[in-house]
C-alpha cells in the first residue's frame, strides 16, 4: 500500500488512510511517537493463575504446565480417589489370574484389550457432546452476567448525561446492583437443601439492611421498608427492575429525563428490558440441563468401561506373571534332564513384559483421562457448587461498585464546562 506523500501517484489516486505496517525508520515524522510504543505486551511465562477466568497462556506453552495444579482437575479429591478404587480392582483380578490358572500358556493377554474397544467409540461421543454442552451454558452464563453489568453501567451513563437527580439516579443504580448480587444468591442456593436456603436467604437480606449508608455502601444496600416489601416475591432480581421501570417513568412525568415518547426515553426502558434478557438467561443456563436420563447413561458408560480396564489391567498381569514365573523355572530346571539347567536355551519372556506395559500405560493413562473430563464436565456445567470452575461474579459485582461511584465523580466534577441536565435548574 502506497503512503499519503507518494508523489508518483496522482491526487485522485491517493489512498485516504496512511499505511501503518512500516518500519521506524518510514514513520511519518509529524506523527508523534511514544517511548515503546507497540500493540501488544508479551505475558509473563511465569505461571499465573488467579481464578477460572484470569490467567496467562505463555506458561502453558512448555512444560511449566506440570507444575500448576491449583484450580485443576488434577487436584480433585475425587479422581484419586476413584483411581484408587480402580487399582484396587486390578490387584484382586490380578491375583485370581495368577491363582486360578495353572496354565498360563494357553492365555493370550492382547485378547483382553478388545474389551474395551466398543464402549470407548460410544464413550467418546457421548462424553464430547457433554463436555461441549457444559462449556456453552457457562459461556452463556457469563455473557448473561455481563450483559447485565453493562445495562446497569449505560443505565448510569444515560442518567449522568442528562444530568438527572442524584438522588433518583442512586436509587435505580442501587437497585440494579441488588439485583445482580441477589441473582447470584439465588444461583448459590439452587445446590442447597430447602432448609439451608432459607438460612441463607436470611442471611443474606440481613446483610444487605444492615450495610452502613456511606459512600462505600451506596450502591449497595437495601432498607427496612424495601426489604419487607420483596420479602414475598419469588424473583427478587427480575422483578425488582419493576421498580426501576416505574422510577424512570416518574422521572420522566417530573422531567427529570425526557419525556415518555421521547426515542431517549426509549432508549433508557431497553437498557431495563435488556437486563432483564440477561437475567434470564443466566437463569436459564443454569436451570436447562441435560436431561438426566443421558447425564445419568454417561456416568454408567464411564464407570463399567474403567472397571473394564481395571479387570482388562488385572487380568494381563496376572496371566503375564503366571507366564514370567514359568518361564523362569524353566530356565534353571529341566525335565527331560534333571541334571543340567537350560542356562541361555530358554528365552526371557520379552512379549510378557511388553504386554504388562503397553497395558499399563493404556488402562491408567485412558480411565483417568476419562473421569477427569466427565468430572471436568459435570463442574463446568455447575459453576455456582463447586469452585473448580466458579465465575468470579463477586470480583464482577465489586467492579461494578467501583464503576458506579467512579462514574459518578466524573459526572459531578468535568475538567473545563458546566454539567448539564434536561430538567431546568431554578433560578436563584
């Protein structure tokens, strides 16, 4: 692409933006330059993992990735806890092969590797639809959230622009954020039994009232008389943005903002409606799951096919063991001469041993692989009961706060003109 100075080109053939991929040396010198300036900055390679939605990729890039475990499923109790089941079943079948054949010989191990060969087709399938299922709700879960906080963020922004009463602008934004923080109780309590949500549930509204009135807390606390008026309400977040649609039409009868017919007006009731979408679908993220009957058929695909491996293990080594031992024998006793030993005519037992890790390594590595994504699936597809794969909505929640009280400094204090507001001010 030719620059804007190319004097070869005519002036109607000159380009109308400047070619940015050039060297230092080629910048136009009335453009000023910035000490480093470039458009990226290279991440740390040290490991760096905060919570499930902040962390650095460069580490897992070489073999640093084996020394983070924190927020793995690598870590999970459960998991070793299930290999350990599994080992256990290898031993015992593995001992009732070496005890219960006399005959070694006329076993062939590779025989017990096609056990498992149907089920892990079937397996696969079923545990990639899951595992990708699992992932979208908790991105659509996510991106419900989001949207929310930034309805609530262009809420404030539509309110500060028009300069309406600081007052009414505290209470629709303080409203918005209880929703949110109410949501994310209402997420937390779906893993609770009956009686420990309602336990929380006072907790929580308890909290809220009792939150001091400053300015740290002004986004973020409810009244008395509010909190006894949505004691009864079954959807607290959703229906609390009532509240602040009505709050905006009397805003808009007191000329506080325009009018109702007003595209402005319009605008601040999509905000409104579109968090209310966002409720929603979080809400519907994490209530439709899939269906039971097949979560339910995977689990059992995933346990009998470990089992199967476990015994598939349990079985090679003890026929490989039984066929070692023989061997062995044999080398230093032999019956059709007692008094000379075989010493280097009988071979070692070299396909034995081949069998016992070739097995070993595929009935370890293919089970725990196997329980770690169905488990990897089954907390993805949960992220508010475990914190394998928690959303940091708290950070988000806090952030929020920040924004809204940073918003409205800026609001308040302009570098260089006079804030505006669409309600007359009256005269002194």
């Amino acid at each position: 692409m030719q620059r804007l100075s190319d004097p070869e080109l005519p002036e109607e053939e000159q380009p109308l933006i400047e070619d940015m991929n050039v060297g230092d040396d080629q910048v136009n010198p009335k453009m000023p330059k910035l000490p480093h300036d470039k458009d990226y900055e290279v991440e740390g390679d040290q490991p760096y993992v905060t919570d499930a939605m902040t962390y650095h990729t460069t580490f897992l890039k070489s073999w640093s990735v084996f020394l983070v475990m924190h927020n793995t499923v690598w870590v999970h109790s459960a998991l070793w806890h299930m290999m350990g089941r599994l080992l256990c079943v290898t031993i015992l079948v593995a001992g009732l092969t070496f005890c219960f054949f006399p005959d070694p010989m006329h076993l062939n191990p590779g025989k017990f590797r096609e056990i498992t060969v149907v089920l892990n087709i079937f397996l696969g399938l079923m545990l990639s639809f899951f595992l990708a299922q699992s992932v979208n709700r908790w991105m659509s879960c996510v991106d419900g959230f989001l949207d929310l906080f930034n309805a609530i963020r262009n809420l404030a922004m539509q309110f500060h622009a028009l300069g309406a009463d600081r007052h009414t602008t505290r209470m629709c934004l303080r409203y918005g954020v209880i929703s949110a923080a109410m949501l994310i109780q209402d997420l937390k309590q779906s893993a609770m039994k009956p009686d420990a949500r309602v336990v929380a549930e006072q907790k929580i509204w308890q909290k809220l009232v009792s939150l001091p009135r400053d300015n740290d807390c002004r986004f973020f606390h409810v009244t008395e008389n509010e909190h006894e008026m949505l004691r009864g309400v079954e959807d607290v977040p959703g229906q609390i943005w009532v509240w602040i649609g009505s709050l905006i039409g009397r805003m808009a009868v007191d000329g506080e903002v325009p009018p109702m017919a007003s595209p402005t007006y319009g605008r601040i009731m999509n905000l409104c409606q579109l968090a209310q979408n966002s409720i929603r679908q979080v809400r519907t993220a994490m209530s439709v799951r899939t269906p039971f009957i097949y979560v339910h058929t995977l689990a059992t695909l995933v346990h009998v096919t470990n089992v199967l491996f476990a015994v598939s293990l349990g079985l090679v080594i003890g026929s490989s063991m039984e066929g070692i031992i023989w061997y062995a024998r044999s080398y230093w006793y032999d019956p059709l001469d007692e008094s000379a030993p075989l010493a280097g005519h009988v071979s070692l037992p070299t396909e034995k041993w081949q069998s016992i890790i070739v097995e070993l390594l595929k009935c370890v590595a293919a089970p725990m692989l196997y329980q770690a994504f169905f488990m990897l699936a089954c907390s993805v597809s949960n992220p508010f009961s475990n914190s394998d794969a928690s959303i940091p909505v708290n950070r988000m929640l806090w952030s929020i706060r920040l924004d809204l009280s940073d918003a409205e400094w800026l609001a308040d204090n302009p570098p260089c003109w006079e804030t505006a507001s669409f309600k007359p001010k009256p005269q002194a």
